[in-house]
C-alpha cells in the first residue's frame, strides 16, 4: 500500500538595524600595549534591513510491501535567514556599508531508504543528496584584487546512512541470551564544496601567501565515516532488570579547513556502563567514556584558514578524556 505526505510552511522575517561604526584610538601612551588600538565609536553608523519571506516544503512517498517491511522517497528544502550579527556592517563589512539584498542560505535535500522490523533484526537505510548554496564572498586574485561581483558557493554531500540492531538469539527460551542485542549507526558522506571562483587565500607552512581553490574539497571537519557499535544484554529479576553495554566508536578522516590540507585524522575510543532498575522508580548508571584514553581531534584552530600553525604551534581540540560517572534517578 502507498502512504503519501506533503506539507508547506511560510518563513518571514523583517530585521531592521542600526549599529554605531568602530575605528582604533589611542587610549594610553605609545608605551602601552594593551591601550593603544581600542575600537571605539567613531560618531558614524551603518544601517541594514533584512525583509525576506520564503516557503519550505516537504513531499514524500512510502511503499509498505508488508507489515514490517516498507521503502520510502523524500525531498524537502530550507533556508536559513541572516541573523542579527550577518547583517550588521561591524562584523562582515567594517565601514564600508552594509549589503542591500544578504544572500539567503538554502538547501535541498533528497532521500531514498528501506526499513524492515522482525524479531531479529531492525534497519532504517538511506541514501541521501543534500545540496547547500548561499555562502556569500568577494571573488579576488592573487593580490587581493576583486575579479568581479560579490557571489555566492555552496556544497553538495552524497551519502548513506543505516541505523539499526540485531538480536541473533531471539528464539533462545533464556533470557539473558535471547536479549543480547547489538545496534549499530554508520554513516558514510562525500561531501565538497563547489562553486567557488577566484583565489581562496591561506598561508601554506612556509607562511607563503596560495592562491587556492576550495572546489572539490572536503568540508571542513566532517568526517568522511564514522560508526558506533552497541552490544548490550539484559536481565530480568524479580526485583528489576540489570543492562550491561559497551560502545565503540570509529571517526574517520576530517580535515580543519576549506582547503583539505589540514587534515584532523581519525580517532576511535570505548564506552561501557551498567543500568539497574530497581522496580518502577529507582535506576542506577554506572558509566564510562573514553575508556582507554584515546586523543582525537574534532577541529583545530577555527579563527585560521588553510594551516593553522601560528608561530610553529598548531592547536587542536580534542574528545574529552576517560571519564566515569554514577547516577541514582527517583521516577515520580
């Protein structure tokens, strides 16, 4: 049997902004360091408007083959409207003005998956385009000299993804054994950007001004794969239950900036923990995370383009170290 959906929604938003324009002064002597460039009010402002209004929508399809088995197509858009901060000259353009029309961000997506449910087995797989556009930027050569009129790129991300949980032993009359359950959520996405023209510009490890090209790059810190894998199994006393897990998780390569050259690696690490309830009201969680102590890296220096090694010293930030928790809840 077919199951079709659609809806439609209105956004609107009508932003207006006044905001006083900053210029350096000298606030102490030539002698002092922390005094002598203070942005100020400078007695002249900026002004901007945001008046946009833009319909979303989202259409699909399922096909239920039988009662546990279906497949499904979808496609859906949205934008993102320019907050306060996008608009206001002092953060994208300094004194010169304020864009008149700010780019809207939007993307599309479209899908197609499967899901079946038994007792042995649960899986939601996908397959996915995702397309984004609407990241403004001035096109310049090598010298920093515009080549033409302000535009707009994007990206584009092909994937897939499944999400899912298998229970081998659902037919076993223990049942310690016939709860044993392993899920399991991987997703795999190639995802670049793409209509970029001109000269992106970044220092290589030299400190040498490129002249690069984004196009075709992976984006910034996402990572190429990335997999959990939860065995877990209960058992069932007169007094409650008692849940033992352990997750494993894999991040593959992902990269710190527009230009792929700064690659993050990958990195894995290790949870465990035991969940008791103790009749309907009382649970206790004992847990861990980062069991042995992995370092993995999610993003380097954010505030740097293309390397991001400042005077010999490249900065990272890392996944939290191993940690252990106990918690005691009371449901009312």
């Amino acid at each position: 049997s077919w199951l079709f959906d659609a809806s439609l929604r209105v956004e609107h938003i009508d932003l207006q902004q006044q905001t006083t324009n900053l210029s350096p002064k000298q606030m102490g002597s030539v002698f002092d360091l922390w005094d002598n460039a203070v942005n100020l009010p400078n007695g002249t402002y900026s002004y901007a408007r945001e008046h946009n209004t833009m319909p979303t929508f989202s259409v699909g399809a399922n096909y239920e083959f039988t009662d546990n088995m279906s497949a499904y197509v979808r496609v859906n858009d949205g934008v993102f409207f320019d907050k306060f901060d996008d608009v206001r000259c002092n953060v994208n353009n300094g004194s010169n003005g304020c864009p008149a029309n700010p780019p809207l961000n939007t993307v599309r997506n479209y899908e197609a998956g499967f899901k079946i449910q038994n007792r042995y087995t649960y899986i939601d797989a996908r397959i996915y385009d995702k397309e984004f556009k609407g990241i403004p930027y001035q096109p310049v050569n090598s010298e920093k000299i515009s080549i033409g009129p302000s535009g707009t790129y994007g990206s584009t991300a092909r994937g897939g993804q499944i999400v899912g949980s298998v229970n081998p032993f659902a037919d076993f009359d223990l049942q310690p054994v016939r709860d044993f359950k392993i899920t399991v959520n991987a997703e795999y996405d190639r995802a670049h950007y793409k209509g970029f023209a001109g000269c992106y510009l970044y220092q290589n490890i030299n400190g040498a001004t490129i002249c690069g090209s984004i196009n075709g790059q992976p984006l910034a810190r996402l990572p190429d794969f990335q997999i959990r894998v939860t065995p877990s199994d209960t058992q069932t006393f007169p007094w409650g239950t008692v849940t033992e897990y352990v997750t494993y998780e894999h991040v593959g390569q992902h990269y710190q900036d527009n230009t792929g050259l700064n690659p993050l690696g990958s990195y894995y690490d290790l949870a465990a923990g035991i969940v008791t309830q103790l009749g309907d009201s009382w649970e206790i969680r004992v847990a861990g995370t980062n069991l042995t102590n992995q370092i993995g890296l999610t993003e380097g220096n954010a505030r740097f383009g293309g390397n991001t090694a400042q005077n010999g010293i490249n900065f990272g930030r890392s996944i939290l170290g191993r940690e252990g928790s106990i918690e005691v809840k009371y449901k009312f």
